[in-house]
C-alpha cells in the first residue's frame, strides 16, 4: 500500500500533467487567440489590447490566494480549475458562431482567466510544499518544459490544426473545432490529476470570511517585509519586459503580408514553425537549464547567463524583420534559436521566485504574489505592443524590442541573491510551523 502509495506521489507522475494544464489555457489566451482573431478581421491593435487585458486575473490572483489555504486542499483546486477551464472552452467554441463573437468571446477567456490564474496559485502550492528546495531545482527542468510543451502544443500543433481545417470547413468552423479540443484535453487532465496529485497537507480551518480576510491583510503585510523585496520585485517584472512585447506581436508579424512588413506566411505554416521546430527547441532548452540550475545552483553568475540565454535570442525576430527571408527553414532556425534560449532563460525566473520570493509562512500565496507581478510585467507591455507595432512598423519594433532588454540586464546585475544557508534555515523553520 505505502509503496502504491509512493509511486502515485512520484513528482514526475503529476508534475508533467499539471504544468502542461497551467500553460495550455495561458498560451491559448496569450498566442492562439491573437491569430484567430486575426484571421477573423480584428486590427492588429485591438487584438493586442484585449488578449492583454484578460490576462489580468494572472497579476489579481493573490488577492484570492489565502482563501485556497483555508478551504478544502492544493489538489482539489488543482483538478477542479482543469475541468471548469475544459468546459468553459467548449462554451467559447459556441461563441465564435455568434454575431457579437468577439465581445462574447473575450468575457469566456477572461472566466478562462479567472480559472487558469487560480489553478496556478494551488499548483505552486503543492509544488513548493511537496518538495524540498534540492528537488526543486531538480524538477525545475521538467516543469518549465511542459509548461514549454503546452506553448508549442497551442501556438503548433492545434493552430496547425486551425489551418488545415480553415482550408476545409471555413474560419469560424475551424476554431470552434479547435477550441472543442482545447476543452477536452483540460477535462481529460483534471480527471487524471484526481488521482496522480499528492493529497497534500490538511488545510486551515477558518470560521469567517473577517479571518479570511485577515489572512490575506497578514499574507500582504509579510509580503512587503520580506528582505530585499524590492530589489526583487524590479527583477521579476524587468526580466521579461522585452518578451511582454515581442511575444504579442510574432505571431501577427508571421501572419501579416509582405507588402505591409509581415513575413506573410499561412497558419499552417506558423503553427508547423512553432510545433516542430519550436517545441524541439523549447524542451531542450527546459530541460537543459533545469539540470544546470540544480548542479550549479542559483548564483549571480548563473541568473545572468539564464538572463541572457532568456533576452539576446529575440535578435532572432529582428533579423526576420529587417531581412524578410522566404525560405522556411531559415525563418524555422530563427524561431528555434529563439525558442531554446526562452526555454532555458525561464528556469531562471521560476527558481528565483521559489527561493528568494516564496520562502516563509505563506509559501503558495507569496508566491503568488511575486507571479502575480511578473505577469504584471508581462501584461501592460503586451497591451501597448499593438500601438508600438502600428506605429513603428515591425522591423523598427523589433530592433525597438533588443533596446527594451537592457533593463533585464541591469536588474539581474544588482538584485541580492540569498544564500544557501538562509534557503536552508527557511526549510527548518518551515518544518516547525
């Protein structure tokens, strides 16, 4: 029994699974979205604006972080957002044939939202909670490649699937299928989660929504005393202030026609560039960045080669932009190039906040603070990138995008680090709560 029992709790049993249900839904928001409205007739602008501010549930989700420590347990928010989050896809996919489909459509991706934001916060609880700071580092690797996975697995596999089928069964018809899928695959996770998540730790009894909201007044206080906090607060959200902008605009940019700057390529072959090419790429690149982490640890030396394995690479699009090749297989090595140093630089980020941002008293909810302001960081650069796009012109944008990298840097040179002995003491404490 105890050794069934160990087997199901085995990280790579659930890790995999549930990092993959934490990127589907924000790649779907974040990247999918943006080139089905594209090809619905939406501006470029608009689309950068709305599929950026529905993501602000990503940046909200502390403020309902501490009530997930008080009711019920980590896992069953965890299975319990994947199915919500499933069915709310197949209602999306009815939206699309509507006459109003995008103001309709856009309030489904924000409950999407709501629901992939809150499953996130309960998945890094029972991450932080079920494993030491050693395995951590160790599985860092493998989260960060399927959450990588997913991105490809949306932004390749199933946008490739929308360009076949808008081929056959027209636009609208095409996405509605594809967002079918998006909802299956969710359910299907949450089901299987069920049983291969860690039951985890009891949770605390609450006899009021005033003790709740104590909690989360006690979770913002703590937060903000944290040493150094603000040193680091300016690193999460600098980090990816160059990627907020570029990520939003690729994808627009592969789709648009040459004569306006685009590359003009169709949606197969965008998804065909980011399923193959870019998915190779990403895992490798997780992966490879997880092991070196866990062997080297996170030092300044360290951050500032994931820093720039993270940032450098988006030279890749400003090489598309400014040459404009045709040849598929040289845009193909640029995507990869991209991709492996976006897989490897991302550990970085993940590492960093689990050690020197989540440690203490309220792991799951600090942590979803230091996340939550990263997406910040991400979102508000995102939502100004059409405007930057429309009015600069890609080429220009992109070179623009190597300038807005500078400031990653800076940051990652001067945030303090903590040491292995104040890791090691915080996992002591802990252990006493």
């Amino acid at each position: 029994m105890a050794q069934a029992e160990k087997k199901t709790f085995n990280p790579i049993l659930w890790i995999p699974t549930t990092w993959f249900a934490m990127g589907l839904p924000f790649v779907a928001l974040s990247g999918a979205s943006s080139i089905m409205y594209k090809n619905m007739g939406i501006s470029d602008t608009q689309i950068a604006f709305w599929t950026s501010l529905v993501m602000l549930p990503w940046t909200l989700k502390p403020l309902w972080g501490p009530f997930l420590e008080m009711y019920k347990t980590k896992k069953f928010f965890v299975y319990a957002t994947q199915i919500f989050t499933g069915l709310v896809f197949g209602l999306l996919a009815l939206t699309l044939q509507l006459d109003q489909f995008f103001s309709i459509s856009i309030a489904m991706l924000t409950i999407i939202a709501i629901s992939g934001a809150t499953h996130d916060t309960a998945a890094d609880g029972v991450y932080l909670n079920e494993l030491s700071p050693k395995l951590q580092a160790k599985f860092v690797g493998w989260q960060g490649a399927f959450y990588n996975i997913a991105k490809v697995f949306s932004g390749g596999v199933l946008v490739y699937l929308a360009g076949q089928l808008e081929k056959e069964i027209g636009v609208q018809n095409a996405w509605m299928t594809v967002m079918f899928v998006y909802g299956l695959i969710m359910v299907s996770l949450g089901l299987y989660n069920m049983r291969a998540l860690p039951a985890g730790a009891p949770v605390r009894n609450t006899s009021s929504v005033k003790e709740g909201f104590a909690t989360l007044k006690d979770v913002i206080i703590t937060f903000f005393q944290k040493k150094n906090i603000w040193y680091s607060l300016c690193f999460i959200v600098f980090y990816r202030f160059a990627e907020g902008q570029a990520i939003k605009i690729v994808p627009l940019f592969f789709k648009a026609s040459r004569e306006t700057g685009g590359l003009g390529l169709s949606t197969s072959e965008i998804g065909l560039l980011y399923g193959v090419f870019g998915s190779i790429a990403f895992v490798l690149g997780s992966l490879i960045a997880g092991y070196y982490v866990s062997n080297k640890g996170l030092t300044r030396r360290t951050l500032l080669v994931l820093c720039a394995s993270f940032n450098l690479p988006f030279a890749a699009y400003a090489f598309l932009a400014v040459f404009m090749p045709t040849d598929l297989y040289v845009i193909a090595t640029a995507v990869a190039i991209e991709y492996l140093g976006y897989g490897y630089g991302f550990v970085g980020l993940i590492l960093f906040m689990m050690q020197n941002i989540a440690p203490g008293k309220y792991k799951m909810a600090h942590y979803a603070f230091g996340s939550g302001l990263m997406n910040l960081g991400f979102m508000i650069p995102s939502m100004i990138s059409g405007l930057l796009s429309d009015f600069l012109g890609y080429k220009e944008f992109f070179i623009w995008v190597l300038i807005a990298t500078i400031p990653a840097f800076i940051v990652t040179g001067l945030v303090p680090l903590r040491t292995a002995e104040e890791i090691e003491n915080d996992t002591e404490e802990e252990n006493n709560l």
